[in-house]
C-alpha cells in the first residue's frame, strides 16, 4: 500500500470514531505530531497480532476463530493499550484508550456496556504493561500480554453466562 491508501484507512478509521475519541486523537497528535504515526501503527500491530492468536485457533474444517470477546481480542485490546503506553506518555495513552470505548458506553445496549468493560479492564492491563516496559522491544510487550493471558490477567465474555471470567488460555469460549 502506498502513502495515500494509508492516510485513506486513517481517515476512514477516523471518520467511525466517537467524537471524544475523535478529539482524544487531535489533541495527542497536537500535542507531537509524530504520536499519529505512533496510533495507527499501534492499532495496525495490534490487530495483526491478534489476528494470527486466533489462527492459532482455526478449526479441523480450516475456519478461523473470530477475535471478537475472546480471547484474542483481550490480548489484542492488552498489546494495543501496551504498545501506545511504552511509547507515548501514559496521560496520552490511557486518554486514547478510554474514549476508545466511549461510543459501546454511549449506545444504552447491555451487551455494548458488557463488552466496554471488557475492553477496559484488558486495556487496563496493557496500559500497566507499557508503562512498566516502556521504549521496550514489541516482542516483549506480546509477551507480557500472553503472560497476562495465560495468567488469567485478561478478561473474556463467556458467551453462555454473558460474565466477564478470566481467560487462560487462547480457545475461545463456546
């Protein structure tokens, strides 16, 4: 992809926000324009990395598992948060993080509220993560996310209680 297809997902990206979220990111990127580089590369990592959890997940048929509520998305929401938090001020990163979440808070849906606060906890943890290592190697920070995981640090939804219950270990909940 080239330099224009990039700013054209930022802008997309964007464009979905929430507008608290949406000033959130002007006022990090206002305040060092080189944190915009910093968000949508965190964001990109982040979703690659959960996507390839969740592969290790795929199924006899060759089906991937999805990442959303499970297990994959608890790291994903942990490594995102982790990787802001280790490379700009904590201040900035959690601001980002929290109103990340605003839009799922604002929409009155229980299952919306009940996934926030998945999030949130998960981002949590990836926050405490990035501060503790921050400048430290993307690799690391996986591995302290996965740490987390398989820990039962992180947060999943069980899909049969609609509970927050800890995960440990990367098989989502059926």
């Amino acid at each position: 992809m080239g330099f224009f297809d990039d700013l054209e997902r930022v802008w997309k990206r964007f464009d979905k926000m929430h507008p608290a979220e949406q000033d959130a990111y002007r006022d990090v990127i206002a305040a060092n324009p080189m944190n915009g580089l910093v968000l949508k590369e965190s964001a990109d990592k982040a979703e690659a990395w959960a996507k390839s959890l969740a592969n290790f997940g795929t199924n006899a048929a060759g089906a991937g598992i999805s990442i959303h509520n499970g297990p994959a998305d608890a790291a994903r929401h942990c490594y995102w948060s982790a990787l802001l938090a280790s490379k700009i001020p904590y201040n900035d990163a959690m601001r980002v993080v929290v109103t990340h979440e605003f839009g799922a808070l604002d929409s009155g849906k229980a299952q919306d509220k009940l996934e926030a606060r998945m999030d949130l906890h998960n981002d949590r943890v990836g926050l405490e993560i990035g501060t503790r290592m921050k400048g430290g190697a993307d690799a690391q920070l996986q591995d302290q996310c996965l740490e987390a995981l398989f820990g039962g640090k992180l947060l999943v939804i069980d899909p049969k209680t609609s509970t927050l219950i800890p995960s440990k270990s990367l098989t989502p909940l059926r």
